[in-house]
C-alpha cells in the first residue's frame, strides 16, 4: 500500500509539494482585514462622550466585554486580542483612557491605540481647545508572543495536506484496485478484508506522519513557526495529526465507494475537500465570512483541527484544552465511518 502511494506523482505533488509552496508564499507575507478585537475592563465608565465615542467605532473595533481581568491579561499574552482598554476619571472629573497593547498582536495594538488617539484629540476639541485637556490616554504594551502569519498559515495547510493525501489518495488507491481487479486476486488468498484496510490505514497513517514531521519542520527552520513547548508541543501536533488522519480516512473510503471511476472520483472528493479548505479557516480566519457560513465553517472538521493545532501551537495550551475540537473530530468521525459500512464497495 505504501509503495503504490509513493508511485503516484499526484499523490505526493499535493500531499507534500502543494503545502510547501503555500507556506513558502504565505510565510513572507502578513496583515489581513477585519475588526480588531478589543476588551474593556469590567470597572471601565460606560457611560459619557469617552464610551459613546468607543461604541462608534464599531466598524474597526469589535467591544469584548464579559472578560475578567485575568482572562483578558491571558489574551494579551497570547495575542488573542488586539489590546485592552479601561476608561477612568481623575479626581478632576477628567476621563484617562489606559490601552494595554501586546507584541503578541502588534498590528491590533496599533490600531487600537490610534483609536483611542483619535477620540481623545476629537472630544478635547469640541470641548474646550485652550484650557486643560479633558481626556488623556495612556498607552502601555505587556510582553507577549510575536504572532505572525505563518502561525496562523502552517496548521492550515497540514490540515490541507492530511485532508487531500486521505481522500484523494485512499479514493483513487481502492477504484484502482477494484478495476485492475487486485481485490479480488486478494480475496482467493487467506487475506481478510479487515487486514487489507488495516494495511491501508497503517500505509496512508505513515504518509501523514511523514508529512506532519516536514511540514512542521520547514515551518520551524525556515519560517520561525511557533512551537510553544518545543518538541512537547511538537508530539501533540504529530498526535493530532494521526487524529485528523484517521478522521479523513473516512471521506477517502466513503468517495471510493461513492465513485466508480477515477473521472468520477477527482468531482466527488472535490464536494469533501474544497469547501472545507475554504471555509475551514486555513487562509482567513472564520470569523471574517457571514455569520450563515460562520455557523457552517465552525463546524468542520478542518475547522476543528486548525484550532485545535494552532491553540496547542502558539498558546499552548496542551491536548486538555483542545478536548472540544477533538471530540468535534471524533463525533465526525463516527457519523462518517458509520455511513462508510453501510456504502463500502469492494467489487
């Protein structure tokens, strides 16, 4: 089964050369688009022409406000909010405006921080030019994780990866063989069927582990990705590489049996492979789409698998933290190999 995966040029093109060219090309670049994340703290003033103005920028801010104190310090470490800030008045009745930014998200800071720039000169103005300014701002940055755009990048695209090399090559490996009648020369021989799927996990498991450990190496070497713990954080996301393998086994068996052909097969693993590597976050975050494609997108297995690697990645979390994206695959998982059994051709 091995040897016959490695046989196929399209097998290996876009198992192993596909994802290197994306984060070879994603690696050099950073930025993107959408609102910036902001949390306020819980004793901030939310009420006066400081708090009115913060509501109206809506359009580039988007308010956190359920955090405690604690969690938000967490997500500023962690880069997962662009800052934070806490609206407050001196005993002159004059509004100070303290912004908490991170290097974790340096471009969220900068926005955040010209924001608040932004207010403080506007209301200043309008309210009295020449005497003591009425608000003030205080500008302070924490240590913090630098998080660029290969670490958000890289988990995508081995999840991409693990996804094209399951389906694609596990669709094609088992029409191939039911066509050139390899099958059922197998089936005279005292080879059960178990055994023969299980040399089939087994072979494309050992492609997928090969792919995770040079993806995730090119990533580290060439690129700098993120890996919190270090070879700790690397075995989780070789381990959750194996739990998504197994996960898009599935898709691969169940297109095999859904095609009689390879001309049929490439169409039916498209429906399975494309809309997850759009939607599943692996270029855009999936909470830029619509909140309708939102709710679809978090909902993938991809989707689950992305977050679950590039929370274990870059914060650190451990496997503990990922058991809701894990049991998302795994509840996928059965739904799938179930209406697998009930499909799976093997003549």
């Amino acid at each position: 089964m091995l040897r016959s995966t490695m046989r196929s040029p399209a097998a290996l093109f876009f198992g192993f050369a596909f994802p290197l060219i994306f984060i070879a090309l994603f690696g050099f670049l950073s930025g993107g688009d959408g609102k910036t994340d902001v949390a306020i703290y819980q004793d901030s003033i939310k009420s006066g022409p400081v708090w009115d103005a913060l509501k109206n920028s809506d359009n580039i801010l988007n308010l956190i406000q359920d955090k405690t104190d604690s969690q938000i310090h967490e997500d500023l470490e962690k880069g997962n909010i662009g800052g934070a800030i806490k609206v407050q008045q001196n005993e002159q009745q004059h509004y100070v405006i303290i912004v908490k930014t991170t290097a974790g998200a340096p471009r969220g800071g900068v926005i955040a921080s010209q924001i608040v720039r932004g207010i403080e000169d506007s209301i200043n103005r309008s309210v009295n030019p020449i005497s003591t300014r009425l608000v003030t701002s205080n500008i302070q940055q924490i240590e913090g994780r630098k998080y660029r755009q290969i670490d958000f990048i890289l988990p995508g695209q081995l999840s991409f990866a693990l996804l094209t090399s399951c389906v694609f090559t596990t669709a094609f490996s088992f029409i191939r063989m039911r066509k050139t009648l390899v099958l059922k020369r197998l089936f005279a021989t005292p080879v059960s069927r178990g055994t023969i799927l299980g040399a089939k996990l087994l072979s494309t498991l050992t492609q997928c582990m090969f792919q995770a450990a040079l993806i995730i190496g090119v990533g580290v070497l060439a690129f700098n990705f993120t890996l919190v713990n270090g070879w700790a954080t690397f075995a989780q996301m070789m381990l959750l590489s194996a739990l998504g393998c197994m996960v898009f086994l599935s898709f691969g068996l169940l297109v095999s049996s859904m095609a009689d052909s390879e001309d049929t097969a490439s169409p039916i693993s498209n429906i399975f492979t494309l809309p997850q590597f759009i939607l599943s976050g692996s270029f855009f975050p999936v909470d830029t789409f619509p909140p309708l494609l939102q709710s679809i997108a978090h909902n993938l297995p991809m989707t689950f698998l992305n977050d679950a690697m590039r929370k274990v990645a870059f914060e650190g979390g451990g496997l503990v933290a990922v058991l809701p994206q894990i049991g998302g695959l795994l509840v996928w998982a059965v739904i799938i190999y179930i209406i697998t059994i009930r499909v799976f051709k093997w003549e």
